[in-house]
C-alpha cells in the first residue's frame, strides 16, 4: 500500500497467520512470522508477494523478525 493507504493489496493468502511484517531497508522484501506449517516461523518474500522463503525451522516459537543494517 502507499504511505496515504491506498493501493491495499493483500500479499497472502492462506489459511495460516501471518504476522508482524517488516519491510527490508531496501523495500524489495517483507519478513514476517507465520504459522503455515503449524508452528510460528520467519519466512521473506518478494514486495509483490512472490518468493516466499521459509528462513527458520525450530520447534520454538520465533516472533518479531526486523532486518540488521
């Protein structure tokens, strides 16, 4: 979406939670916590959506990505 809110466009689209995104310093990515394999995990995909890539697999639960610089 832009700053003003328009453009919404919804990136997902699962049955899965899918929370607390954060978009990389270079706004090509978003990194976020989901459920989709029934445990919450960080996954980064495309700003268009595309590329979903699971970045960890523990039994823990992991919340809250950000980027480091």
């Amino acid at each position: 979406m832009r700053s003003d809110g328009t453009e919404v466009r919804q990136l997902t689209n699962n049955t899965a939670e899918d929370w607390s995104p954060n978009w990389s310093p270079d706004g090509r990515s978003l990194v976020f916590a989901s459920n989709r394999h029934g445990n919450f995990d960080i996954f980064v995909m495309r700003a268009d959506g595309s590329e979903v890539s699971q970045v960890t697999d523990s039994p823990q639960v992991d919340w809250y990505p950000n980027w480091s610089p």
